[in-house]
C-alpha cells in the first residue's frame, strides 16, 4: 500500500495516530482528469487539510471533542497523468487493504470520480449522494468515464446498489429520462429540503436507509449555495447553506448506526476560493466524525 501513497507532514486535523492504531483513515485522492468546467481538483486535499489545522477540535453542538478519536491521515495516492484507469488500480488497492482492516475510510478528492473505485471495494449497497447535479448522464460529449456520468456508471456497474441523491437541483433532460425509469435511484430536491423539516425529509427515505447494509456517503460540495462554498467544480446557484446540511447529516447518520463503510468529499476547486471553501469542506468533514464519535 505504501508504494502507491506519499504521506504528508501537514495531516488532517494534526492527527499523528498510526495507522495500525486508527479506527478513521484519511485517504487523499487527487485525481483530476475529467472535469467538465474548470479543472484544479486535484489540489483539494491539501486545501482541506490546511483548512482543518484550525479549526477548533471541540463542538458545541454535539459536546464532542475530535481528538478522543482515533484518526490516521495516510497521505495522498500519486495520480498517474492522463490514465484515469490506471489511478482506478492504485485506489483499488490502496482502498481494499483499508476495508480488509475494518477501517473507516474518508476520501478527499479530486474529482467526483474517485467514488466509483471505493464503492466497487465496499461492495455497498447504498450510496447517499449530496449533489446538485445527477451525475447520471450515459456520457459527457462521447466520454463513458467523467465525473459528469459517475453515479450512472455506479447503479450499471453494481447491481445491488441503490442511490439517495438530496441536494438535487440540476440536470439535463436525457439525465431525467434516465431517474424516471430507474427503480434504484431516488432523489430530494433542494427546494424540498429547504422547506423542511429536516426529520421529514429524512422520512422520506427512512426505509430505505434501515434496509441498507454497508453506506457509503459522497459530497460533493457544490450542493451548497456558491455565495458560502464558491470554490467548487462546477457551482450552481441556489444550493443548500452549511447549517441545513449539518442537519441534515445529522439526522440521516443517526438512523445508519454502525453500516457506514465510507465517505468521501470531492470537487473542492481551491484555486477559486482558499478560503471558505475548503473550511466548509473540513467542517463537514469534522461534523461526520463529531456525529460518529458521540454516537
């Protein structure tokens, strides 16, 4: 595993548990090749990780501290230019040897890609999907392999995989054609969720959510409004604000218990905003172990 990762002197959090120790792994992915909009992806994990270093490790909300957790921050996977299939291998790899040692693992991309590999190892069956965007186009201008068609690639290549996506707020008209005559993938529109009240929302999928057995959580951070998250791949206007998704995470982990095998976060663009945006990202980040930790 080793061979594929250079690891970093600037952590996650600051953490310096070893690996063989942790129960959450900190995996960067920078994988940026397929971006449909504007590329710099790739420098997400060490915007996220710097971001992280200040924040403060205690919560007020869940009365929490984030340093009783047992957190390892590995390193990044070097990304190999121009070969997306190539980078596939080195996360199947690095990503088995995590799910083979029973850890957590929380991805920070990159792309939205990277969530294809690690569900492929979890063998999940449910992916809980915050986005404004589908993602479940057939291709993108003749291209199979984007982070434009990723989700679609997912529910082909995974039988058994069902899809919540809550943010959802734009697609095309071939990717409606698509949801409306999938049995596998369902959707809570952000103006939905905006009315509220979160524990409506969250009942709405409420079965769907107990039936599940291994989770895997993906997020991508344009679903938040670009006027709080701007640093994003492709930001759409009208997107949810950061307290809504606190809540909302909140409410869904409390009915996951112990089935989460994974998370990720992807399409942080730092080179737009340095500020901000990777704070958020870190927060969330921060929120998820916060929630887990006290549960």
């Amino acid at each position: 595993m080793e061979f594929y990762i250079s690891p970093k002197n600037n952590t996650f959090l600051n953490s310096e548990e070893k690996y063989s120790g942790a129960k959450f792994v900190i995996l960067g992915i920078p994988l940026d090749l397929t971006s449909t909009f504007r590329m710099g992806t790739k420098e997400g994990p060490d915007a996220i990780r710097f971001a992280s270093q200040n924040l403060e490790s205690y919560d007020i909300f869940y009365d929490f501290d984030i340093e009783e957790l047992k957190l390892c921050d590995l390193g990044d996977i070097d990304i190999v230019p121009r070969d997306l299939h190539k980078n596939f291998e080195k996360i199947y790899e690095v990503t088995r040897e995590i799910a083979k040692d029973g850890k957590l693992l929380i991805s920070l991309g990159g792309e939205h890609l990277i969530s294809y590999p690690i569900i492929k190892v979890f063998e999940n069956d449910l992916l809980i999907h915050f986005d404004a965007h589908a993602d479940m186009r057939d291709d993108y201008i003749g291209e199979k392999w984007t982070h434009a068609s990723v989700i679609k690639r997912i529910i082909d290549e995974n039988k058994d995989i069902k899809v919540i996506n809550l943010g959802l707020r734009a697609t095309s008209e071939e990717e409606m054609q698509i949801i409306r005559n999938s049995s596998r993938f369902n959707y809570i529109d952000t103006y939905k969720i905006e009315k509220g009240p979160i524990d409506n929302i969250t009942g709405e999928i409420k079965e769907l959510l107990i039936e599940s057995k291994k989770v895997h959580i993906s997020f991508d951070l344009d679903i938040l409004d670009p006027s709080a998250c701007p640093g994003v791949g492709n930001p759409e206007p009208g997107g949810l604000s950061y307290l809504t998704i606190k809540r909302l995470l909140s409410s869904v982990l409390k009915l996951l218990k112990n089935k989460i095998t994974s998370l990720d976060i992807v399409e942080l663009n730092p080179l737009f905003d340095k500020v901000s945006s990777p704070f958020i990202a870190a927060k969330i980040i921060f929120d998820f172990l916060a929630i887990l930790g006290k549960n």
